[in-house]
C-alpha cells in the first residue's frame, strides 16, 4: 500500500472495479433471506445537493452492512422524472422539460456513483419512461372500471395567465408563486381516485406500524381526521330541502342560531337567486375565490360572511336560523355547512357579535349560571345542559350520546363519523407528466383507451407553450382521436396529466422487476422482495406520498395483484443539512466564495462591508447557505463526506455543517492509513488471534477484549439504533487502543491480536467509507472484495469485564479492600470507600480532609 492516502486515486479504482464486477446486482434467491432497503428516489432537477448526500449514505451503510449479514439485499436506484419540480426547472434554464430531465439524469447517476453508492443499476427506472407510465395507465383503466377513479367538478386554486391549477403551497399571499398575478377559485373537470374509501382501513394500520416513528404516525392520523359525532338534518324554510351539517358536538344543537355555508357550497347561489341580498353575495363569493382556501390560511383570517336571504330550522329547537356564507366555513372538512353555536364555539361567538346575531347558552358550567349579555368568550368545556328541553339537567357528555340516538330515532339525522381526508384530485394542467387513458366522445360520454393502445405516449417533441402553458390541447395529432366506442372521429383525448405522486405510488413494486413487459411487475417477484424493509426519506414526505403509497398498495391488493397491504415496514425519517447563514447589508445573503477574511474578520468581496452571520437554517439556494458536493468529493473525497454525514449527528437529527468536521474525518482515515502501514508487514502474513482472554495479559489483552467490545457496539448501534455516529465513535477509541502498541514488538500473539483488530476496523468501516476500506483489505493480503466478508462476530466471553482490586487507605493504614468493574470512574471507587462498612469504623465523626484516588488501585483517605 501507498504511504500516503491518495482518495482520488483510491476510490476511482474501485469505483471501477464495483461496475464491472456487477457486485451489487441481485436476483430473487429463495435459499436467502431477503432484505430490501429503499431511499426516496430523487427529482432530477439539478445536481445532487448534501440532503441527498446524507439520505443515500445512510441507506448505504444500512445496505452493505446487511449484505455482509448474509442477507439477499435489493438497493435500487431511479427518478421521480414527471412533475413540476423538473417542468419548472426546465423553464427557468430555457430548456424542454424531457432533455432538461434526460440530462440531468445523466449527471446525478454520475454523481452518485462517484460517492460509491451500491446500488444495483440494472434496475434503474425513470417515472417519465413510457414502460414505465404504461403500467399506471393499465392501473387506471383497472381503478375507472372498479368505480375507483371518476370525473367531477371540483374548485381548484387557478392561474389565468399561466392557465394551470396551483397547489395551496404555491399560492404566496394570493397570488401564483411564479407570475405573481392573482390567483382565484375555479371550478374545473377533475379526475380524482377514491381515497376516502379506505379512511378507516388506513386510520387503523396506523396502529400496525411499528417500525414508523410516532411523529409520522401521529402526522397520518391527524391528516386523516377522524370525528365521531352525528349529522343532523335541517330543512330549508319554503322548500323541500335539507341542510346536512357534521358535528361533534350535537349535545349543543339547540344553541344553533345560525347557519353557515362555504362560499363554495352549491346552495348559496341557489337560495340566493333573486333574492335582495343576490348581488351582495356573489360579490362576496367571487372575493373569496381571490383568496387562499386552505385550512391554514382561513384560520388567519378576520371572520366575515353575508346573509343569503334564506333561513333553515333547527330540528330540535324549531328555531329559525338565518343562513349566511361565511370565509371560515370549508367545502372540504365535513358537509361543508356549519350549525353556528355562538355561546359555545369561539368562532361563532366572534361572528354572532359582529352581525348581531343570537346567543343562546345551551351548556352551563357544573357550578355557575352563564348570561349571554355578559359572556366575553364562548364557553366550550363541560357542564350541565340547559334550555334543550327534554334533555336539560343531563350532564353534557352524556348528552352527545343520547341527542346523537334521539335525531337518529327521529329521522333529523344519524349517528356518524367523518374524516377530514379527501378523494385524491389527480388532474394536473401540466404538460410534464403522465397522460390520462381517458377519451371524450359527444356521442359515447367518457370512454376509456382501449389497453391494446397503451401506452398514451407523451409527445416529447411538443414546445411548452408562453408562461410554461401545457401545448397537449393544442396538438391536434395528439388530442384528437376516434372513438374506440362508436368510430366517431371526433373524439378528443384527456390533456390532463396525472399528478407525479402517482408515479411515486408504486415505484418500489416496479424496482422489483424493471424491465418486465407482460405487467405492473412480475408477481413472483414482488412477493419475494416486497414489503420494503427499511425506507428512508425526508419528513415533509410524511402525509402526502406516504399516504398515497399505502392507499395505492391497498387498490394493488384489492386488485389481487399484491398480498400485503402496508408497502413500508420500517420508515427512517432524516434530519436536515443545515448551515449558517451569512449576509451583507447591500449585497444581501453571499456564498462563501463571495466573502474575503476569516471569522468575525470576514467581509463582502464586492462592497467591503462586514458581514452578519445570521441563524443556522436549512440549506438552500435562496440563502445561499449550500456546500457543494462536487467541492467536498475533488478536495476530501467521497469517504470522508460520507463519514462526515454519518458522524456529525444521528440520522434522525438535523445534521449542521462544519468545515472542522469534514477535516476532522480526514484526519482520521489518514491516522487509520498510517496505522496499517506502520503495520502492513508485521501483520500481513500472521492469521488472528483465535484464542481466549485467558492465553493474553497486559496491553495485548486489553485490545483483544477492545475489539470484541467495539464489534459488539457497532453491531448493535447499526442494527438497533441506525446510531453511526456512536459506531464510529466505538472506532475511533479502538483505533487509539491500537495505537499504543509498538510495531516493533516482534511477538507472534501481538501480531495475531493486531491482525484480529486491524480486520475489525476495516470490516466495521466498511459500510461506512468503503473505498478506504477495500484498500485496505487487499493490503493486508485478501484477493476478494470486503462486502463479501462475513461481518465480524464478538465474543461473549471476552465482553465480560474485568474486575479491578482497590485497597483503601485511612491516614495510611490498611483499612479494607473492595472490586470493582475496571471501567468505573473515580467518582464512583471514592464512594464506594467512604461507605464502606470497615472503612467507617476508622472515620466515624471525623472531618474528613481530603481523598485521594491512586490510579484505580488506591483510595487514601485523610481524617
């Protein structure tokens, strides 16, 4: 071996050597337990960035560390190609959005490659492939046939200039993140799949998930939504209609005094029409479509609404409620109507008091009388109930039960629950992503591809239209078609492609068997490999594809096509990259390239100001707080960035960037380097020891137990914990044991010892900086790769501690003796010796001057 470490040199070598020898391909093998380890596949939208760094590392090690386990390890590797990230990319570099991705395909594959990542790269796939996008075409056409798709028209967030529909997430203070002009509510044609027929089913699982942390669990739940209560019926007055309201709290039904509608719900403009207050509330339903309908967004806002000339009655109070349409009340949590209970519901109270509305307490504390004239706040806890009739005097709890029983029995309502999740609208006015199988025919309605015409090709030739417009309904060789029905050839084809969480719905199952033709996946295939074992990604991740993977495995399993119902068994949820952010009071947030000086000395390059050194964020572009991998691999190589990543902080923490630490772990694999070339000849020939603790003294001894402890450790940080940073930790104390032996002792027990602790730390190492660690496996004499050594076993008997004989001293004199474990600390030897009974004798109710602790071997205690 080299006596330098020479990275650049090191790991292209055996870069090279891991793809030609195809060692981590990986084919179904009954006799071996299998065991498939998933990273969330990346957008391609640019270079890699330390986020991806640090997620794939950790798969990595978790990865090889199993393989040398003898497990049968499936680590794939591919790209969430379609969707906006890559579309928006695409338009902001001047480029079409398919060489964009194609591109840039090319070089994050590189990249990763350069890090020495083991991932089996036949199984590579890119969602915007049309073998791959056929697949979910067939699906959908399954999912439509079923009644698990379907069209309807539902409001959307819309962008007149840029003619598309925008997520809430990119609406900026009510106008489109990309044209800054307003966006409004628009009712549009969508398509949507049956989520919500599984709400229980998925609600349930949550509990059967016990690999997931809680927070991602708790996330699950809370997005899903589940209220138990009742609806109850309100008809309209001077029609035959009803109003049905969800409510968890029906025990305070007779406090209704008004009614409250979306502005969305279809109702206002029907009981509205031609009524005095008509134009009054169109105009408030067309303000609110110029705002942000979220959740979030509407709890910001003041509280307002319009009456809608119309009243309903309160089935159980006979009172006649005024209906209004108010800015709080939201189409997509319950009905979309809300009883209005202002004495006991802050938000009705707020709006009962700015319109002059009644307040009926219908709920009184245990021990006190309330008076609507003089409340100041709603009253929202327990109590006893009043003013609703036959139930007045029941204590309100009781009440939820048998008002709930008492409108069911009546026929006013029923007994229910409801979720706030929603059918999953998967239309997207997007030219990037996967078309919709779907026809439009005058004659036929909607008729769906035939599956012998799948796929659906996207047509990668056509331009984005101005403002990044999706040009499919503009292509007439694209849109129109003959009617697979009835010939008619004026037929015309969906535009709408498919939201991109669909492709990242099932792409796990596809890994399975990439390149299969005849199917989604071959079944035999996914029944050997899947569930996923281990998935690691980030937490924004946690709600929406999460959520959709599972909905999706459960369509795949309904369909017969899959036999479990969860696709994720264990789910590792990452902490960010973060760095701290610097800035010039002119130039704003620099780069570190754009800084001159060091420290609290540093100052802007174009304007010599002195910089801020703000907070320590997440890092991104914007902040231009980044570090470029490139950098770290040319300057560092790919072993110490990896070791970095996994040594700065536990995965599941945010990990904070440090230019010391990244030196720090190329310090020691130097110092590991140096310490196997100081060695290599003493060592090279001579096989492990393989004997007891009994046949070692001294030092020697000492590191034979140390490396059976830090196996042990790092077995169990890895396995357990997924704790590297502990792992290697444990190494680096053995590497400091090795050390302090002399490589000039020509003594055959301490070269075996040496060997057994120099192959421990390789071995240990490799998951984690492999290409440093196949180096040195073929140094010290192995022909063969170290991811198919064994991983190194302890032993049990060498874990147990020896015992340390300490003589206790007063004012000189032998007083006692005691053992102890040879890894306490001195704290606890000097109170064990002060409690000890013979010790005592001699102290008694002496002052006690001093105690001196002697190298673990004496305590002298002066009285």
């Amino acid at each position: 071996m080299g006596e330098r470490y020479d990275h650049k040199k090191i790991e292209y070598k055996w870069q090279n050597f891991w793809e030609e020898s195809k060692l981590f391909k990986v084919e179904e093998d009954p006799d071996k337990e299998k065991y498939y380890l998933l990273e969330m596949f990346p957008y391609p939208s640019g270079d890699i960035h330390m986020g991806h760094v640090r997620n794939y590392t950790i798969g990595d090690v978790v990865a090889r560390y199993k393989r040398m386990q003898g497990f049968n390890v499936l680590h794939p590797m591919g790209w969430d190609a379609f969707g906006m990230p890559a579309e928006n990319a695409a338009i902001a570099n001047n480029s079409h959005p398919a060489k964009w991705t194609y591109k840039n395909i090319d070089t994050m594959r590189f990249q990763l490659k350069r890090i020495g990542f083991s991932y089996d790269w036949d199984r590579e796939i890119a969602t915007c492939s049309p073998e791959y996008y056929r697949w979910e075409q067939w699906l959908f056409l399954k999912m439509y046939e079923k009644g698990m798709a379907y069209r309807k028209e539902s409001f959307v967030n819309w962008c007149e200039p840029c003619q598309t529909v925008l997520a809430n997430e990119q609406v900026e203070a009510g106008m489109c993140w990309r044209c800054g002009k307003q966006v409004r509510q628009k009712k549009l044609w969508q398509w949507f799949f049956r989520i919500t027929d599984y709400s229980e089913d998925l609600l349930v699982y949550c509990d059967k998930l016990p690999g997931w942390p809680d927070k991602v669990i708790t996330m699950q739940k809370n997005w899903i939504g589940k209220s138990i209560g009742a609806e109850i019926l309100f008809p309209i007055e001077n029609i035959d209609e009803q109003i049905p309201v969800f409510t968890t709290r029906q025990d305070t039904v007779c406090g209704a005094t008004f009614m409250c509608l979306a502005p969305e719900h279809p109702l206002v403009l029907k009981l509205s029409k031609g009524t005095q207050q008509e134009d009054e509330v169109r105009e408030f339903i067309e303000r609110m479509a110029m705002q942000n309908r979220s959740s979030r967004a509407v709890e910001s806002y003041e509280k307002e609404g319009v009456f809608i000339g119309a009243f309903c009655i309160n089935p159980l109070s006979g009172r006649r409620m005024p209906i209004y349409t108010a800015n709080f009340a939201l189409m997509e949590y319950g009905t979309g109507a809300v009883m209005s209970v202002p004495a006991h519901d802050q938000r009705d109270f707020e709006f009962a008091r700015k319109y002059g509305l009644d307040i009926v307490v219908v709920v009184k504390p245990y021990d006190d009388d309330l008076d609507p004239a003089a409340m100041t706040e709603a009253f929202a806890g327990e109590g006893i109930m009043v003013n609703s009739g036959q139930f007045d005097g029941m204590d309100s709890v009781k009440a939820l039960d048998e008002i709930a029983s008492f409108v069911e029995q009546k026929g006013m309502g029923k007994k229910t629950a409801s979720f706030r999740l929603r059918d999953w609208g998967i239309s997207r006015q997007r030219y990037w992503g996967a078309p919709i199988p779907m026809i439009h025919c005058k004659t036929c309605g909607i008729v769906p591809v035939p599956g012998e015409d799948l796929p659906v090709l996207l047509p990668e030739d056509a331009d984005l239209l101005e403002g990044g417009r999706s040009p499919l309904s503009t292509l007439d060789y694209f849109e129109k078609v003959t009617c697979p029905a009835c010939g008619s050839p004026e037929a015309k084809r969906e535009t709408d492609t498919m939201d991109t969480f669909v492709e990242s719905s099932w792409y796990y199952e596809r890994y399975c068997s990439p390149n299969y033709d005849s199917g989604m996946f071959d079944i035999k295939a996914v029944d050997y490999w899947m569930p996923v074992d281990q998935y690691i990604g980030g937490v924004e991740h946690a709600i929406l594809h999460l959520l959709y993977s599972r909905y999706y495995t459960r369509v795949l399993n309904d369909l017969g096509l899959v036999k479990y119902k969860e696709p994720f068994t264990r789910l590792l949820t990452q902490g960010m990259v973060c760095k701290e952010t610097v800035s010039c009071p002119e130039h704003g947030f620099l780069l570190p390239e754009e800084m001159e000086g060091s420290g609290a000395d540093r100052h802007c390059k174009k304007c010599s100001k002195a910089i801020t050194v703000g907070r320590v964020e997440k890092m991104s572009k914007s902040k231009k707080n980044v570090v470029d991998p490139n950098v770290l691999l040319e300057k560092y190589g790919a072993d110490t960035t990896r070791l970095f990543c996994l040594f700065a902080a536990p995965p599941e923490r945010d990990l904070e960037w440090s230019e010391q630490g990244v030196e720090g772990g190329y310090r020691f694999l130097n110092r590991v380097w140096r310490l196997a070339s100081n060695w290599i000849d003493s060592i090279k020939e001579a096989p492990p020891f393989d004997g007891s603790t009994d046949q070692l003294k001294g030092r020697i001894r000492d590191l034979f137990k140390k490396t059976h402890a830090t196996t042990n450790k790092v077995t169990k940080d890895i396995e357990d914990r997924f704790h590297f940073n502990t792992a290697i930790s444990a190494t680096m104390e053995l590497v400091n044991a090795m050390h302090g032996i002399d490589p000039e002792e020509n003594d055959p027990q301490i070269r075996g010892v040496m060997r057994l602790a120099m192959e421990s730390v390789i071995l240990l190492l490799s998951p984690i900086v492999p290409h440093f660690a196949e180096e040195l496996w073929e140094a010290i004499g192995y022909d063969s790769s170290v991811l198919l050594a064994p991983w190194p076993s302890y032993s049990e008997d060498a874990l147990i501690k020896d015992d340390l004989l300490i003589v206790v001293q007063v004012n000189g004199k032998l007083r006692s003796r005691f053992s102890v474990d040879a890894d306490v600390d001195d704290n606890t030897i000097k109170e064990l010796a002060l409690s000890d009974e013979r010790v005592q004798k001699f102290i008694k109710d002496k002052p006690i001057k001093k105690v001196i602790v002697v190298k673990k071997k004496l305590v002298n205690i002066v009285v």
